[in-house]
C-alpha cells in the first residue's frame, strides 16, 4: 500500500497537519517517524522517510526546504533560581552559570555564555536531568523546555541568544505528487486549490451558429411576348 512517512525532529508538532491529511487523503497512510535533529537530513537522503520537520542549521545539499516558523530561544532552571523571578533575561545574565551544552544542540551560537561545564551531556534529555539535579542552566528553544517539562524546572525568554528555525525539507528529485498535496497542507492551502494538480483543459468555446438565411422572395416572371394587345391596322 502507498504510504507517505513525515520524520521530524523533538519539539516539531506535525499533528495539525497529519489531521488535515487523514481528511484530505484517507487513502494514503501517513507514517510518523520521531528522529534525532543531526540524524534527520541523513535519513532523507537514506530515502527512509518520504520528507521531515528538521531543525536549522541544515545541510541542503540535495534537499528542498521551506521554513515554516522561528522559536523563541528560552534557558531552563529549577524553579527557585533566581532568573526564574525575571520575565526576561541576556546572555550576559548567565555569566556566572555553568551553562550546558548537549552534543544535539542546534543552536548556533559564536560564543557560549556562561561557564562551560565538565562535559557536553550526549542529549537535551539528559542536560534536563542535570538541570535538575542543580548542576548547571540550559539555553533551548521554547518547544524543547516544553516536551521536556518537570514540575520542578521553568523557562524565561533570552532576547539576544541565537534562534532555532523549523522547516519542511524532502529530496529534490522526490517532488512527487503526494510531496505537492503535503506541502499544500502545511501551506494552508483549501482542499480546492489546484496548486501542484494537472489541471483539467479548458473546454473549448462553442462555436457560434450562424441564424438561418430567410429564402429570398421570387422574382417576377419576364414577359415573353410583345403585349397582350393586337396592333392596329394601319390604313
């Protein structure tokens, strides 16, 4: 059976979408496949997903991508921190804080804040524990300190830390026609649109009848002869 398989990476919410494609096309199974960010560009290529919701940077080589959003970047701490009492705050904040640094960063940063800690934790979940545990702050984006939430950590925006970006990315020989209804359905696009469609030719235009021509009215006969009259003699 035809299937279409979305990979996408933590803190991507594709649920929306796969709703709207369970509408849309019944008839096509679409497959989730949850992937570690720095894994997800590979699998692409591997053609063992059909696209994915991968985090920048991205290596596009070979790949078609559109953003779809930007996050807020946020630093999770345990509740009864001190920057958990600010709205907002800087890296310049952080300075005093042993600030981790997970190998499945996806932050761009060109200079860590804070102090770096003994060792990079292998994932975000396990920075989390850490956390956690008082060892040290993490700088994420938002939706990463939401699947991750505990009760015992919060989050507070950082306004001048680098941004994570969301897109939809797939091969750029793949552009299939289920690739096409898939990208109109994360582009908000009706159920009537007809972009990426063969669209049916247009019918040509009836051609005009001509009206009848009415039968022209006889003509009167020629007379043949010289008159009816007889001609007088003359004398």
């Amino acid at each position: 059976m035809t299937s279409f398989r979305l990979a996408y990476v933590p803190g991507a919410t594709p649920a929306k979408w796969v709703r709207t494609w369970g509408e849309r096309m019944p008839e096509v199974p679409l497959t989730l496949l949850p992937v570690a960010a720095p894994d997800a560009a590979g699998l692409l290529r591997a053609r063992d997903a059909d696209a994915a919701l991968l985090r920048s940077p991205i290596d596009r080589d070979g790949l078609h991508a559109i953003p779809l959003y930007t996050e807020t970047t946020v630093v999770v701490v345990a509740k009864d921190h001190l920057i958990a009492a600010a709205d907002e705050v800087s890296t310049v904040d952080l300075a005093d804080e042993v600030v981790l640094h997970p190998l499945d960063d996806t932050l761009e940063w060109s200079s860590l804040p804070g102090r770096p800690a003994v060792s990079r934790p292998e994932t975000t979940a396990d920075a989390i524990e850490l956390v956690a545990a008082g060892v040290g702050v993490l700088v994420v984006p938002q939706s990463l300190a939401r699947l991750h939430h505990r009760r015992d950590l919060t989050y507070r925006p950082i306004g001048d830390a680098p941004q994570s970006s969301v897109a939809l990315s797939w091969l750029e020989e793949e552009t299939t026609e289920l690739m096409e209804q898939f990208i109109g359905i994360v582009r908000g696009r009706t159920v009537n649109s007809t972009r990426g469609r063969p669209q049916a030719p247009a019918a040509a235009p009836a051609e005009r009848k001509r009206p009848a021509r009415k039968p022209a009215p006889p003509k009167p006969a020629r007379r043949t002869g010289g008159g009816s009259g007889k001609r007088r003699r003359r004398s």
